[in-house]
C-alpha cells in the first residue's frame, strides 16, 4: 500500500496554527491586559478622587448656608463609584470597599480642650468627635490606595506613604511676634451606625447636616491653650500637613504650638500656646450610605 501523508501535513499545520494563535494570545494576556486593567484601576482612583473632592464641597457648602441662614434643615447626595471596570473574558472588575464609620467605631476620633475666661470665672471645654469616611481600593494592577475623608480634609494613603490632598478648614493667624494666635477651627463630626458596601457598582450617600455650631472664645489678656488631639489611622500624613503648615505662616515660632505624636502616628496631639481668639465651628453630620 501507498503511504499518504496529506494527513500528516493537515495535522502539523493544524499545531502550527494553535500555536501561533497560543503565542498572541500569550502575548495579549500577559501584556496588553495588566497595561489596560492598571489603566482602568488609574480613572477609577482619579474619578474617586474627584467624587471624594465633591463630597467635602458639599459638605462644606451646608457648613456655610448654615452659618449664614442659621438653618441645619440641609442635606446632599454624593454618588461614589466602588470598582473599576474589567476585561470581557480577560479580567474581571476590581472591587472596592467603602467604609463610614462615626466616631465611637473606629480609629477615628477628635477631642478638643480648651479653658476660657468668663470673666467671673474659667470655664472647660472638652468636646469629642471624628470619624472618617474610607474607601479601599485594593488594586490588582495598579498601586493599592485608601481615599478618606476626615476632619475635614481628604487623605490618601498607600504602602509608600500617606498624604493630605484636600486640607482641612484652620486658620492661624499671629499680627506680630508678640502677639497672640487668632485660631479658627472646623470640626466635622460623623454621628450614626457604621456600614459599609463593598463591590464594583456604585454607592450613594446621603449627607445630613443635623447641627451646627460657631462659638468665638476671646480671653482678652489671659493666655490660654487649645489642645487638639487626633486618634487616626493617617497620622503620618496629619503631622506633615500640620508642621507645613504652621512653619508657613508670618510670625508663628515653635513656642507658639507643639506638636507631639506616638511612635506609630495612631495619636497626635496638636497645642497651641497662647491663643488669643478661637473660633470653634462644629459641624455634626450623618451619612447614609445606599447602593444602586
């Protein structure tokens, strides 16, 4: 009988093909989708960044319309998207986790203690609060991230560092080397249950302003001294921001504040040395957080 090797010929060119197909398809893979997908975990961090930024302008727009209208009657919606988008086929989304815990559930508490002069006698103020709004990205192709929003300031932190990208609402100002600081304060307090949402759709929250308060302490000739102390997970980021800012401004020497913290950055503790004026704004806020 006659050998036939047209059979033999349509098999190795068959293999040819499937690993020719094999090798684009491992090219594809390995990577065009980790430079897509780092792309897409990028935007969804950048759009986080911005829906985080709208958050706290609304949150202090209902801070000013109540300072101005005396009304606490107000509240907003801000959407925040939970995940960043995958690859048909490929790779799937990458789920976020979005976390609101007032404060009393977390590691994210403020206490501010003060002694002023009524005139016939000295009065202390110890007022507790915080508490943080968080979303962790734990990102596969791109660098992981925690967003936060806290104290009024938005922070983000990854395993290279951590740093304030929206600075909170003070104000330290000092006329002249002898003078006293005039200090200006706003504290956000989040009151409520704590929840969170985790996934790749996206959450909406539902900002209430419950109460407002604006007090200015002036205690003339007397000295007095304002202590802030943080609790928070951000600390590292708290002190740099803090020292940056207070070395910047006109007449501020180191004897006019301290600022001391504990080895790991969980507790900083902000005081500042013969304060003159201290406008004290308080702003106490629930968050609902839904999905959609």
């Amino acid at each position: 009988m006659k050998r036939d090797e047209r059979g033999v010929a349509s098999t190795v060119g068959t293999i040819m093909a499937l690993l020719v197909f094999m090798t684009f398809l491992s090219l594809f893979t390995n990577s065009y989708v980790p430079v897509w997908m780092a792309d897409n975990e990028r935007q969804h961090m950048n759009t986080v960044m911005d829906q985080f930024g709208d958050l706290k302008s609304k949150v202090d727009s209902m801070v000013v319309a109540a300072e101005v209208t005396g009304r606490t009657d107000l509240n907003m919606f801000a959407p925040i998207t939970l995940g960043a988008s995958g690859i048909p086929v490929f790779a799937s989304p990458t789920a976020s986790l979005l976390t609101y815990a007032p404060y009393g559930y977390a590691n994210s508490s403020i206490w501010v203690n003060f002694t002023y002069n009524l005139g016939s006698k000295f009065v202390p103020v110890h007022q507790l609060g915080g508490g943080m709004l968080q979303l962790y990205a734990p990102n596969r192709y791109y660098v992981e991230q925690w967003v936060t929003y806290e104290n009024g300031a938005i922070l983000v932190k990854q395993t290279d560092g951590q740093i304030v990208r929206a600075v909170p609402s003070i104000s330290v100002q000092k006329p002249d080397l002898t003078s006293k600081l005039n200090v200006s304060w706003l504290q956000v307090d989040f009151v409520g249950i704590n929840a969170s949402q985790a996934g790749t759709g996206t959450a909406g929250l539902n900002i209430d302003l419950i109460y407002f308060d604006s007090q200015t302490y002036d205690n003339g000739s007397w000295e007095m001294n304002v202590t802030i102390t943080m609790k928070t997970l951000y600390g590292k980021a708290w002190v740099t921001y803090l020292d940056q800012y207070f070395s910047s401004v006109s007449q501020v020497t180191k004897s006019d504040y301290e600022l001391t913290y504990t080895a790991n950055f969980d507790k900083i503790i902000l005081r500042l040395n013969n304060t003159g004026f201290f406008t004290y704004n308080r702003a106490i806020t629930s968050v609902a957080v839904q999905t959609s």
